[in-house]
C-alpha cells in the first residue's frame, strides 16, 4: 500500500558535515512559530539528543530527548517524536581559560555584544554586557567556559604564550590587537538541553 502522508528531506549536522535524513514528518509550527515537532522514520538509526538540523532554509536544534513509542502499535511511518527548535547563531566565538590560556573555538553561538553607550535624556548611560550562548551541539561536552576566561567574537588564531608572565603579558596585547574588543566572563549558567546543557554567558 502507498504511503498516503509523505515526510520532508531534512538535514543532520555534524560538525560542517550534513547528512539528508529522508521523510521526516515536520508537523505544525508552535505557536510563536519557533518550534516544530518531527516524526522520525520508523527504523532511524540517527542520534536526535542534542543536534544541529536544517530545513525550510533555516537552522534548528533538537530540544530535549526523544518520544519513542512501540513502533509494532503505531500504525504510520514514524516511531519517535523529538522537537526542533529555531537556533539564532551569528558565528563563532573562541575562549581563552583562566590561567592557563588554553584557546577554544565554538562554531554557531550567538553572541552579542552590547556594551557601550546609549543616550537618553539624562545623558549617556551604560548598556548591556557581552551576551552568549553555546548551544549543546556546538560545545558536544568538550570544554564548558568558567568565569574569569576570556571571550572573543569570531575565530582568533592567536595562541599564548604562559611561560611567563611577561610572555602572557605580550600575547594579551597581541591578542587585542588582533581581536580588538575582548570580554572577561562574569557568569556561566548551564541549563540541560538533552544530555548536554546549553551555556549561557555574560561578559564585560
């Protein structure tokens, strides 16, 4: 018998790598229209917990873990259930750990950065810190940033030197000259997405 519902092609990231997952149901939009639920094909062998996808032109995570049911009682095509969410990235960041100095490099984040000033009618007053976040899948449990490391929009290449302190000394000023404004983390909440949690940062 054919099948009378036909799901979507969908991409699965991993890394830069993307896999086309075919006939993927993707039901009705939430209703702030930045979430769907998707049904997965019955015998999918892929990992939903904590992903980066893609369709109709846009990127989204999966939230949460997965909703299986007893594929033999369902009588459709799709046997797991896992939401997807709209994931607002804007590029990379890179991190530099407290005292150490160690450079890590996180690819779709959001980052903002809204310090400076602003004018109001009682003159210039300050703005927001530096905001971030690290979504689960693009950290996948390797290093979670601490307060007193150092942030960075953008991929930076510059790596310290931390065997002494005038040699610390002189890749910071290299470092600011090649990444211009740098912020110092303030505070780092982990909020569980899957398995792994979302990292949300603020700087100065």
């Amino acid at each position: 018998m054919a099948q009378l519902i036909k799901g979507s092609d969908i991409l699965l990231y991993d890394g830069s790598i993307s896999e086309t997952v075919h006939n993927v149901l993707i039901g009705e939009p939430s209703a702030d229209g930045k979430s769907y639920t998707l049904g997965i094909p019955k015998g999918d062998q892929h990992i939903w917990t904590d992903r980066k996808i893609g369709f109709f032109g846009r990127i989204f995570r999966t939230v949460g873990l997965p909703a299986n049911g007893i594929e033999a009682n369902i009588p459709l095509a799709w046997g797991q259930n896992v939401r997807a969410e709209y994931a607002v990235i804007t590029g990379k960041c890179t991190v530099y750990a407290k005292n150490t100095y160690s450079r890590h490099v996180f690819d779709d984040v959001f980052f903002y950065d809204g310090r400076g000033e602003k004018t109001s009618k009682t003159g210039a007053v300050p703005t927001e810190d530096v905001t971030v976040k690290i979504y689960s899948f693009a950290h996948n449990g390797s290093y979670i940033p601490k307060p007193g490391d150092i942030i960075v929009n953008g991929e930076c290449s510059v790596v310290f030197d931390a065997s002494s302190e005038q040699a610390v000394s002189e890749s910071m000023a290299e470092l600011r000259r090649a990444a211009g404004d740098i912020a110092v983390i303030s505070s780092v909440r982990n909020t569980m997405n899957g398995l792994l949690p979302d990292i949300d940062i603020t700087g100065r």
